[in-house]
C-alpha cells in the first residue's frame, strides 16, 4: 500500500495515520519544532513519542523534497503545497484527505485500525491504549471493548470441532511448526 500512496508526501501521510494513529488535522497542523529525527522523536498534537525507522526515513524524504520545492518558505508546517508554501498556515483537511491513493485507505480508517491492531496485540488493556494514544478513559475503554469482543468472537470460531486451522496457530508436523 506504500509504494501505491504515490510521492513523498502522500507516503508520510499514510505512515502518520497508520503508524502513529494521528488525525487528520493533526497531520496537517504538524510543524518542523514537533521532529526531532536526531533524538528519534516526535510530537502529534502534543503528545510526543518514538520515532520509528519507517517514519523517520519517509520524513528525511519528505523534508529533502520540501527544502528542493520550497527553499525559501517560511511557512513552519512540515507538509506543504504550492498554495501554503507561499503562506505560514497548514496546508488544507481536502489536500489530506486527496493525497492519500483511492477512497477505501483514508485517514481516519487507517487511523482507527491502528488502534484496534494494538488494542488486539497487547490485549484489551484501556490503560495502555490510553498511554498510547492520549485517549480518555472513555474511549480507552470502548476500543478495549470492541477488541476483546473481536478476540472472543475468535477463540469462539477456533474452538469450534468443523472450524479446522485457526488463523494464526501453528502445528507441529514430523517435528516442524507449520
């Protein structure tokens, strides 16, 4: 799905959104003062937090493109277009929502699976979905519980006798995991 976003900044702000679970006006109202690629950091919507390989290197990207396009701007923001590279203020919501290939892949819906994905890997745990993403307790507390239903609804299937295979599990045949 990367490779299919198209230029530089599409590919960042598909990784915003997927990666890092940031909204849409989150993405667009992110400045230059918010990276700090040499401590491996950054800051979306005031919650500052590690900057992964894939991040960091489709950043690096972004930020060569921009200084090539725009050398001269004084505009902070670190997306830009023609029309906001000429101004100081963030680049529009439509401009966003276009970058990205297609309308099945917005951000808000990458954004969201981000958050189940984790609430799924490190298990309904509200206090950590809310450390993670700076949720309330509320809604830490409604994706807990749509993952768990989607777990149970899955070991449910699994424990099934005409399921078969469950996704996921492993067999060992002739001293192999399969």
């Amino acid at each position: 799905m990367l490779a299919a976003a198209g230029g530089p900044a599409a590919r960042l702000i598909l990784v915003l959104a997927a990666v890092h679970a940031a909204r849409r006006d989150a993405i667009r109202r992110l400045q230059l003062d918010d990276l700090d690629l040499g401590n491996r950091r950054i800051t979306i919507a005031g919650s500052t937090r590690p900057l992964d390989d894939l991040t960091r290197t489709l950043l690096q990207d972004w930020l060569s493109c921009r200084q090539a396009r725009w050398p001269g701007t004084a505009n902070p923001h670190v997306l830009l277009n023609r029309k906001a590279a000429m101004e100081t203020g963030p680049v529009s919501p439509s401009w966003i929502s276009e970058a990205l290939p297609g309308k099945t892949a917005t951000v808000e819906r990458l954004r969201i699976d981000r958050h189940f994905e984790e609430a799924l890997a490190c298990g309904p745990d509200p206090p950590h979905l809310a450390a993670v993403f700076g949720f309330s307790p509320k809604t830490a507390i409604r994706y807990t519980n749509a993952a768990r239903q989607l777990l149970q609804t899955q070991a449910e299937i699994c424990a099934s006798p005409s399921a078969g295979p469950c996704p996921g599990s492993r067999t060992m045949i002739n001293g192999h995991e399969r």
